[in-house]
C-alpha cells in the first residue's frame, strides 16, 4: 500500500502519477535556457511541482524536440538565451503546438511580445505563473 508516495510510470508516452488511489496525468515541460546550473535548478523546481521536465541547454535541440512533434503543456525560456533566438523558440513552438511559452527576462531586455508570459526570472514569479497555468492545482507545492 502507498502512503503519501507517488508512483511514476510511463504509459503510451505519457506520464502518470498514482497517488492516494487517483490517476492524473503530468504536466509536461520543456525547460530551455543556456546556463547550465540554471538549468539544472529549474528542473529541481518544477518537479517539485509534480511536473515532468525536460531540460535542453541549446538552441538546436529545442528546434528537435519541438519539430519531432514531442508533445508539452508549457515552454520555459531561460533570460540566458540571447533575444533573436528567443523569439525563434517562441515563433517555432507556437507553429507546433497550442501550449503556453514563459520567457524569463534579464532585467531592461527587450519584451519578447510573442511569448504568453514574460517574467523576471524570479522562482516565485515563475511558480506563481505556472500554479495559475495549471488551475492552481500548483500552488500547494
């Protein structure tokens, strides 16, 4: 019997979660930013959320995983990715796929009009927006 521990098990290319006897299926990320140890905290943080992530630290293999018509809820740009190839993500994951994009923005850059959300690259502004994203369901995270 499983008390207070969730189950992770991949079905027909998802991922669900089995906890307290209900079945839900897990948001799934694409985190993208060129700091590595940014990167790397990011995902920590947003699984603790109870999402699944995956993290791409270049340009190019955003561009695969997003032409290959891997399927995600959202799109988190990190404020290390320079603005023309920002813009390029956004434009290409709006051509693929309906999810929202989160561009975090170095403080005085340029917005990048074309992402849903543009936040400072503050945890708990990017928590805030993706509690609010997932209907709340986040915010006890």
């Amino acid at each position: 019997m499983l008390e207070n521990k969730a189950l992770l098990r991949p079905v027909l290319g998802c991922s669900v979660c089995l906890s307290n006897g209900l079945v839900r299926v897990m948001t799934r990320i694409l985190s993208v930013s060129y700091d590595q140890a940014l990167l790397s905290s990011r995902q920590l943080l947003l699984e603790s959320l109870g999402c699944q992530v995956l993290s791409v630290s270049d340009f190019r293999n955003a561009l695969q995983h997003c032409n290959e018509g891997s399927r995600f809820d959202m799109f988190v740009l990190g404020h290390s990715i320079p603005g023309p190839e920002k813009r390029a993500l956004v434009d290409a994951f709006h051509a693929h796929c309906s999810a929202p994009v989160i561009a975090l923005k170095r403080i005085g850059e340029e917005p990048t009009s074309e992402a849903d959300f543009e936040i400072e690259p503050e945890p708990s502004q990017l928590l805030q927006v993706i509690s609010s994203l997932l209907g709340g369901h986040a915010a006890s995270a």
